[in-house]
C-alpha cells in the first residue's frame, strides 16, 4: 500500500540548476501535504565570485557556481498552514567551502545557531577545502571551538577542541606512508597520561587493519 509519495521540483529552463532540487514536496497515502522545503540558489561566477541573476546566468559561457544560499523546511502534517517551520543559510568564499552556516530554527533568536568556518590554505599543493577551525555561537556568545592541524599531504596531524576555560582538548594523528593513521593519541588525563592506539596494516593493500596495540600493551588482530 501507498504510504507516502515524494515530489520533487527542478528549474530545468537553466543549464546551470538542472540537477538542483528548488522545491521538495512529501505526501500521505491521502495526498495531504506532509512536508515542504524550498531551496534558494545564488549564481555565482566560478573564478570571480561575482554574483549574478538567473538570466544572465543562463546565458553565461564561463563556470558558474550555483551556490545553495537558503533552505526552508516546513512542517504541515496533514494541515493546510505550517506547523513547524524551520530555516538554515549559507554562506561561501570563493572555492565554494561554506564559512558561515546559520540555523535559524523556528526563528527564535534564543535558538539561533552560527557556525563560522575557516580553513587551511597550502598553495603548494592547493590544499583549500580542509577546515582550519570553526567557531559555533548561540544567544549566550561563543558556544563551541575547535581548530586542527595539517601536514604538507592534507592529513589532520592535530584537533584542538576548547572547553569552557579556554583550553584545548588534544587529539593527534600519525600517518604511514600510504596515508593510513599509524597512531592516534587521546587527550591527556588528569594525571598527563594520554591513551594511544597504533595501527598496523597489512603489506598487500596496505589498507586493512591487521593489528591495533594500545597504551597499556593491549593488542587485538585481524585476518583477511
């Protein structure tokens, strides 16, 4: 039997939005309206980050970044208004990595929450899309923090997460070679002792877990 039925509404008269969702309908076995969102896009030059309609965009023969800006989820349950009605935004730097993210929730501002986001920046090996750090905000200020580190091939060697008195909360990474973690070190206890896990791969793929070994000497095995 039919229990619900999805719909979902695409701008296919732009090249650009084709495959981008505007609108999402859900529907009961009864064809009453469950839920619905609305996505809001912004047309974005790829290279320049300029901003521009949907008609020009239609037209334009450089890449463009269709950027989702806005999401509206609306709660209906079967009645003909909103029950519950819920909103996030987005915003982008110019490779497309999201460093503002804002929930709006039902539109309390006591429920509002802000993400702000960094991230790395290596030239070199045009490492751009790993966050660097993110700080979370509520009504009451600064609610969340976290940072990390990187080595030179992208691998997070360090996560940082900062409590209510201002100090970080340690994790570090080790890599082999072929990228596999090696080591991970918990953070520090009250007594400045830290659980570690290394990790040993097997030599064929060098991608299966074959043996992990903890602080205390603690070893468990895997065969493929």
């Amino acid at each position: 039997a039919l229990y619900r039925t999805m719909a979902n509404v695409f701008d296919n008269r732009n090249y650009h939005t084709r495959q981008a969702a505007t609108e999402e309908y859900m529907m009961d076995a009864d064809g009453k309206l469950q839920s619905k969102t609305i996505n809001t896009y912004q047309y974005r030059d790829a290279l320049s980050g300029n901003v521009m309609d949907a008609t020009t965009a239609s037209s334009y023969n450089k890449p463009v970044f269709v950027a989702l800006t806005q999401n509206q989820n609306d709660i209906y349950q079967g009645n003909a208004t909103p029950q519950i009605s819920t909103s996030q935004s987005f915003v982008y730097d110019l490779l497309g990595n999201i460093t503002t993210f804002t929930d709006y929730a039902d539109g309390e501002e006591a429920e509002k929450v802000e993400a702000k986001i960094t991230y790395h920046n290596n030239d070199a090996k045009y490492i751009k899309g790993i966050p660097q750090s993110i700080e979370v905000y509520t009504a009451a200020g600064l609610a969340r923090k976290r940072n990390t580190a990187i080595d030179e091939f992208g691998n997070t060697t360090e996560i940082n997460l900062f409590n209510s008195n201002g100090k970080p909360i340690t994790y570090n990474m080790t890599y082999d070679t072929y990228g596999n973690i090696s080591n991970m070190s918990r953070p520090v206890n009250h007594k400045g002792e830290r659980m570690f896990y290394a990790y040993t791969y097997d030599d064929v793929i060098h991608a299966l877990v074959t043996k992990v070994t903890d602080a205390y000497g603690y070893t468990s095995t895997a065969e493929y």
